[in-house]
C-alpha cells in the first residue's frame, strides 16, 4: 500500500491509462494539425519580417519590435494598374510578404490583377492557400478544376461580373480571362503570407533545366519535337514583383 492507502498495483494502472490517454492526445492533436495545415497561428502580435536576418526560420525571423513602424504594415498604389503591354494582357502585383514585412506569421496575404481587353491570368495554382477574387470592374470567366476524382478533373468555371467574388480552393488549377473588350480589374485575398505560384505551362516546359523532353512527350501527347519547340519559347511570369522590397523567403 502507498502512504496514500492506493494499492500499488491499481496506482500502476492508473499511470498506464494516464500514458494511453496522453498518446491518444498527442496522435489526435497531430492529426488536426495536419487537417488544418495552413499558415502556423502567431504566437504574439506581430513578427515584422526582418530581411536581413541570417536565422533560418519558416517564413522570416521577426525585426526586433522596438524598431517596428507603423509603415512596416502599409502598401501603397494598389489603385495604381499595372502595365498589361506583354503577351498575356495581364499583371499581378501582389502583396505577400515578400512585399510587405508586417504580413510575416498572419496567414493573410493579397493581389491586385489588372487584365487588358481578352487578357488572361493563365492556369496556375497556389500550393499554400485558397483564394478569394472579387471583380472590381469588367467582367472576367474564371474557373478550377479539381484534382484527379473517380468522375475525372472537373471544371466549375463561370462568367463574374464587378462585384462578383469567386472562390478558387487550395492547391487546385485556376485560371482569369477577361472575356470583354474592356480593361478588368479583381482584388484577390490568400490565406497565407506566401501563397506560392505554379503556373502550369512554365512549370512544364520553361523549367530550368528543361525536363527532359521524353517525360513530357507521352503524358501531354505531344511529339519530341512539339515538347522540344514549347521549351524553347520564353515563358512570361506576370506575377513579377514590380515595386519595392524584392527579397526571397528562407
Ligand atoms: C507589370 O506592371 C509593372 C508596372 O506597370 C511593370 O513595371 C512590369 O513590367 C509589368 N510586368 C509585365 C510582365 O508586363
């Protein structure tokens, strides 16, 4: 008997079970962390990215916070459209934060989209967050498919008119196209700092090194010499940053 008056044994026990149930704990808490893996929560306010910072950390360490200003928040000239002379009709001008140090750990980050007559945001996909567009003027047809399912990758497209939103769920191919002949605008809002960007056809024939041109020839059914001629196009990337701060993410 314990000083307590708990038999030994039965004390073992209830240590056993308190063990199981932590585990259990610890495996559930795992797995919804999973499900719900997103941008990390903060942990404080705010951790203003520190540029210049030389600890590798994912995202960007935080700027010491008495240095912190309030301009480390702001961006300016979102009512500014991007020049859309290029073969697109299209330009992004995003802000993530690589553009704007106050995003740094607050899982929110936006794009302005200027689309010239006919323009087009080609299909691309944001391996790190859903988007939600709004149609700010003109009228746009956007549309996701889905991956790979039992009913083969499905297409919900649909024409948006200014003040329609639309929303393009995470990781899946997605596409704008100014179906008017005059210029469009959309404002679109991430669930993340950083949401990424995978435009396909860059992915696929303007990589760097090429991929070698037999892998793509069969799944694209395409010739050696079509897979040859499409790499050695130049792939526009109209998501340039194209103001101030221009720095990459650890
Ligand atoms: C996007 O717009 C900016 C600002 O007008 C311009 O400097 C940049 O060259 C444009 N990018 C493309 C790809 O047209």
């Amino acid at each position: 008997m314990t000083p307590y008056g708990v038999p030994r044994v039965a004390c073992s026990k209830r240590v056993q079970m308190a063990a199981r149930i932590i585990l259990i704990a610890a495996l559930l808490a795992l797995a919804s962390s999973r499900a719900l893996a997103f941008d990390p929560s903060p942990l404080q306010d705010f951790c203003v990215a520190d540029y210049d910072s030389k600890v590798s950390v994912n995202g960007f360490a935080c700027m010491n916070a008495k240095d912190v200003t309030v301009d480390d928040f702001y961006f300016t000239g979102l009512d500014k459209a991007a020049s859309t002379s290029n073969e697109l009709g299209a330009n992004i001008t995003l802000v993530n934060v690589e553009r704007l140090p106050g995003l740094n750990t607050l899982g929110v980050a936006m794009s302005r989209i200027d689309y010239a007559p006919f323009g087009l945001n080609p299909p691309h996909s944001h391996p790190r967050s859903s988007e939600i567009l709004h149609v700010a003027e003109g009228t746009l047809y956007a549309g996701f498919v889905t991956s790979n399912t039992a009913q083969g990758n499905l297409l919900f497209a649909k024409k948006l008119n200014k003040g329609d939103a639309f929303v393009f769920p995470r990781g899946l191919v997605h596409f704008q196209f100014n179906n008017g002949d005059i210029p469009a605008v959309a404002f679109a809002t991430f669930g993340s700092q950083s949401p990424g960007l995978v435009t396909a056809a860059n992915a696929l024939f303007g990589s760097k090194p090429p991929i070698p041109d037999y892998i793509l020839a069969r799944p694209a059914q395409l010739s050696k010499t079509t897979v040859d001629w499409l790499q050695e196009q130049q792939w526009l990337d109209i998501a340039q940053e194209n103001g101030p701060p221009s720095v990459q993410a650890n």
